[in-house]
C-alpha cells in the first residue's frame, strides 16, 4: 500500500481513480464549514484530473452510500422539529415534506457528480472480486470499504478517500488522503 497526499501526487496519464463516499460528500453536499481544509485539498485535485481528463469511476454502491449518509443527516436533523415522540425513519420521515426535499437536494448532487466530464459509471464486479480477502478485512473495517479496497485492487484503481480506515488493512492500492 502506498498513501500519498492529495497535494504531492504526481498524475500520470495511465492512471485511474475512485472516490470513496467521503470525497463526494466533501466535494458535493452542502455541508457548510465542514472539513473547508480537506474540501479545497480534494477539490483541487478533481480539478486537475478533470483538465488532464483521466478518469474517475463510481459505482451505484457510491451513490447509495452518499445518498444514504446525507438521507440519515436530514432524517436526524428532522427528528427534533418533527414533534413525534420516537420518530421512526421509514414510518415518519419517509414521504414527508423535508424527505422529499432531501431527496430533490440529493438528486442535485449526484447530476453534478455526473455532469464531471471524465466520470466513468462500472459495475462494483462482486462475482470477481476475492471474497475471503473482503471478509478478512471485514474484520478491521466495514463491508464496504473492504469491497472498495478489493475493487480497487482488481482494476487497478488509485483509491482517492478521506477515511483513515483503509490504513488497518493493507491492500495492493496507491491511497491518496489528506489523511496522513
């Protein structure tokens, strides 16, 4: 494993790239003062690798994740304001107004996400990727990063994260985090 700083990667025209969740969130949710240090860092880097135009690959389980997390967030931002004693996730929050409003907010996102011009959609290849590799990381970090690590790995991709996790296992992958 290689981590190296957004700041100090020397792009090379052979190279690929995945954002985890985390970058995106960074890059494209409104999270306003959140982490403006890392935010500029990873925006600066997507910015050089949309002008060399190498490419960037994001899976639907990418997608699901960020729209799941920034979901979550409004859903725990509503819960106070609901009135509802225990409001439930699925049962109040679910169809209402400020669901929808997320919804419409995170859809928004993921057309810019897509509107990037090197962005490339793949499939997260589960049939071949190593399972006992997944779960024997699964037991350091979770399912998904552990996934992630081991689609990077297979493709060759240069994994692009703001997660200090990936650093308990020890994949065959160039990380580049502002994490270090």
């Amino acid at each position: 494993m290689v981590i190296v700083n957004p700041e100090d990667y020397n792009l090379v025209y052979t190279d690929q790239f995945f954002f985890d969740t985390n970058v995106w969130i960074l890059l494209f949710a409104t999270i306003a003062d959140y982490q403006t240090k890392d935010q500029k860092m990873y925006s600066k880097f997507l910015e050089n690798l949309i002008r060399k135009d190498l490419p960037i690959f994001i899976t639907s389980n990418i997608l699901s994740e960020f729209s799941n997390v920034l979901l979550r967030r409004d859903f725990n931002q509503w819960k106070p304001k609901s009135g509802l004693i225990e409001p439930k996730f699925k049962e109040n929050f679910v169809g209402s107004s400020e669901y929808v409003n997320s919804v419409h907010s995170i859809n928004s996102y993921i057309k810019n996400i897509f509107s990037i011009p090197n962005i490339i959609k793949i499939s997260d290849d589960f049939s071949a990727l190593n399972l006992d590799n997944i779960l024997k990381n699964f037991l350091l970090i979770d399912y998904n990063d552990s996934c992630i690590a081991e689609l990077c790995e297979i493709k060759n991709l240069k994994l692009v994260t703001n997660d200090n996790d990936f650093k308990r296992i020890n994949p065959k992958i160039t990380i580049i985090t502002s994490q270090i």
